[in-house]
C-alpha cells in the first residue's frame, strides 16, 4: 500500500490519466494533473515536483506495491498504458489475497440469518463468486456452529430493523409452558444470543421499563406492525452491562450474585480452565480430584442447566441452595432411568 494519503491521491490520479486514450499525456499534463487533484482533495496549493511524479510513475512500474504497471512513453513524449484495459485499481489477487478473502467470506457469510444484510449478501456473493473464479475453491477454513433449522431465524430481520427505526409490534407469542398462545405489544430493545438460541429482549405495554422479557424467537407464532403507539426507548440498560452476573439471559432484579463454588473433576478441569462458565470464573484450587472454581453469578435456571451438563464431572460446593437444586435433578434423571429400564426393551445387538 502506498505509504501515505498523498502518494494514494497521486497514483490513482496518473492512472485515470494513463487510461484515458481520449487524450496524450505528456510529464507536464500529468504533472498538472496531480496538482490539482492534490489541491482539490488536500487543499495543497504548492503544486508538486516533476521528480516526484517520474518517481512515482517509476514506483507503479515497479513490483514495490504490487502494480507492475505498463506505462510506456510514445515518441519519447506521451504516456499511456501499454494495455488499455490496465488499471492499479484492477491487480489480480495473489495466493494470500485469495486466502484471506476466503475467510472473510466465510466469516460474512454467518450474517446471512440476517435479511436486513440483503446489500452485505450481494457484497459477500460477488467476493464468493470472484474468489471461486480464480479456480482455487478450497474447504471453509473456519466453522462456525449454526443451526440453519432453528424456529424463528425469519424474525431477525423485522426485529432488528424494529430496534434500529424505533418500531412496536404486536405479537402472537406461546411458551412451552403455557397451553395457549399470548397477545401483547412489545416493544424491543436489542436481540441476545445463548447457546445458538435467539432471543428478543424489550419491554411490554402494561409494564414498566424495568421489567425486562426476553422472547424466544423459535416461540414467536407472528409479528406484525403497531404503528399506532408509540416506541418505549431503552434510555438507561447497557446490555453488557445487564448480564454481566448471570449465565444465559434470565436476569432477576431481585436476586443478588452470590459465590458459586464447583468442583471439576479430571479429564473436564482443562476444559473448564481455558473456556470459562463465566467471566467471574476464577481457580480457588488445584487438586488430584481437579480443580475449585468460582464464579459470582445469579442462581437462575441456565446456570443449574450448564452444571448439569457436565454430569458426574462437576460437583457444587456451594450455596447450599444451588447444591440442593441439582443434587435434585440428578436423582430425578436417575429415576427416570430406573423407570424406563423396567418399561423399554433392549435394543438388538445391545
């Protein structure tokens, strides 16, 4: 790349001249050139050195930025490109450009759950397309976990733009709890990931800006416009901010973090260490067993639901409250193992 803002204004400057066959440049027109785009863009006034300009037409002739350019100089006097569909601004990518671009492409390619990117997908279609044209298609080097058959993903793009132009909705919403769906105007804030889940957090007609819901999006049955009332802003929640003491996104106003000590046992202790259950997550002690953690988190259900996950290579040490809670699920899992042994057949080949 060029090495400051001027050399850029001066090197695309000659190109445009150098591709224009409508005219003969000579050093002199060039020179006026770049003179004036220089004052035009950087208000430089002093007009710029015929030295300069040879020592630039020389740097684009050179492999130094990668330009190779064919510049040649008819009857000793006039420059032109010797290809007249040469541009600096068409090079051809190298093996790393091609690299890099791959991976971009794949990274921008996550975004396409989002409709509102319908300019990013055309952006992110026509870098495929060219970096595939160069016939050097080769496996995604990153992959992201997704989950393409996820209920919901359709109402992405209403409830971003909703958040973004101040919208309300009117929606048609039912938990896996309730035995009939709700009917309410929600107003939304911003939307949350947890686990490959999404969700729509805002606040609802009726209730105050503090309670805050989150809204599964594979639990939204249809949305539709409320153009009559009028948004409810968030004025005062940082996102970051507000889930900074849980896991998940159940939040209480109500209950305080509190100390949360687990034991992780070998072989799960080096998994734990290097991807933390949470950011408070801190080594207390190390031990044959494995190690002592703890964090400083609400007790919420995500949290009962992420140490369950690990089965018998996680115990709670405290609260005793928490301890209680999963000691209770797992003895309820246990029984309903020892329930369907008596009711299910064995499998053939088991």
């Amino acid at each position: 790349m060029p090495a400051n803002r001027n050399a850029l204004i001066r090197y695309k400057t000659l190109d445009n001249c150098l591709r224009n066959r409508q005219r003969r440049w000579t050093l002199d027109d060039l020179i006026e050139k770049v003179s004036e785009a220089l004052y035009e863009y950087e208000g430089m006034d002093k007009g710029i050195s015929r030295r300069t300009v040879q020592a630039d037409l020389q740097m684009m002739r050179s492999d130094k930025l990668g330009y190779f350019a064919p510049i040649i100089v008819i009857n000793k006097k006039y420059y032109t490109y010797e290809d007249p569909s040469y541009s600096i601004t068409n090079l051809p990518l190298s093996d790393g450009d091609l690299i890099r671009m791959n991976e971009a492409v794949e990274v921008l390619k996550q975004f396409k759950g989002f409709s509102h990117f319908a300019k990013l997908n055309e952006v992110v279609q026509k870098l495929e397309d060219h970096v595939y044209s160069t016939g050097r298609k080769s496996a995604p080097v990153i992959d992201f976990e997704k989950n393409e058959e996820l209920k919901g993903l359709h109402f992405l793009d209403e409830l971003y733009q909703a958040v973004i132009q101040k919208k309300v909705f009117q929606i048609q919403y039912q938990s896996f709890s309730a035995r009939f769906p709700q009917f309410f105007t929600f107003h939304v804030w911003w939307l949350k990931e947890f686990k490959n889940r999404w969700f729509a957090a805002g606040v609802c007609d009726g209730k105050n800006n503090q309670f805050i819901m989150h809204l599964a999006l594979d639990r939204i049955l249809a949305l539709s416009p409320a153009p009559e009332i009028d948004y409810r802003p968030n004025l005062a929640i940082n996102p970051e901010e507000y889930y900074q003491d849980v896991v998940g996104v159940t939040v209480s106003k109500n209950i305080r973090p509190v100390a949360v000590k687990l034991l992780v046992k070998y072989p799960h202790a080096p998994y734990v260490a290097t991807k933390p259950l949470h950011r408070s997550q801190k080594v207390l002690e190390r031990t044959p067993e494995g190690i002592l953690i703890q964090l400083c988190v609400q007790h919420n259900f995500e949290l009962e639901k992420e140490i369950l996950g690990f089965g018998d290579g996680m115990v709670v040490i405290g609260p005793e409250r928490l301890r209680i809670a999963v000691r209770k699920r797992l003895q309820a899992g246990l029984q309903n193992y020892a329930e369907t042994d008596t009711v299910l057949p064995v499998p053939d080949g088991v």
